[in-house]
C-alpha cells in the first residue's frame, strides 16, 4: 500500500500533521500565557480588570444568529435583499446574556466582597 510513498511525502505529512495540531491548540496556549501574564502583573486573570466577562453562547455580541455558524441562508424569491441580507431579522437576542453580551466577573465580584 505504502510501497511509492517517497520521504518528502512523508515529511510532508509530518509537517501537515504539525501545523493541524499548533493550530487546534493555540487558544488554549494563548489563554494560558495571557493568564500568567495577567497574574504577574497583579490583574484578574480571568478578566484583566475589566470587570466584565462575554457571555459564552454569543461570544459578547448578544446575538444570535438563526442561520447556524456561517449563516448559510438559501436565496429564495425576493425575501433577501440587496447584499444578500433578509429583510425580517434573523438574528434573535441571547437568552443567556438577556442581550447584553457580558457578565460581570466572577472572580472580581467574590474577591471585592472578601475585601470588604
């Protein structure tokens, strides 16, 4: 099966197989390192002393849109309008965030009331 595969082939792979993976573990690397940075600077590691975090169901926008992920929407008759956007909204508010968007922090909130 594998008797024509060549090494640059095999290389290529290797590498392809590489990148994937820096790629699918590069939040969680960058959540990691912001964090410890947060730390070393005396900030909230969750929220760096905004006092706020995003909902995680909108990711902050405080919408949601009907049309899945990509908003795929199939162009049917002359219900979409001009730029390819449908005239009734179809985006309905998060009922997670009430449409806001954010929470106040959690670890601000219970480290304010241990201080006090």
């Amino acid at each position: 099966m594998f008797e024509h595969i060549t090494a640059s082939e095999i290389a290529g792979y290797g590498v392809g197989a590489l990148l994937l993976s820096a790629t699918l573990s590069a939040p969680k690397i960058d959540s990691f390192i912001s964090s410890s940075q947060r730390s070393s600077l005396g900030m909230c590691k969750r929220c760096g002393d905004l006092k706020l975090v995003a909902c995680f169901k909108c990711k902050g926008y405080g919408l949601i849109k009907e049309g899945g992920p990509f908003n795929f929407v199939p162009i049917v008759g002359e219900s979409m309008g001009f730029g390819g956007k449908s005239k009734s909204s179809s985006n309905s508010s998060c009922s997670n965030c009430r449409g806001r968007g954010h929470f106040p922090c959690p670890q601000c909130s219970t480290s304010k009331s241990s201080k006090t």
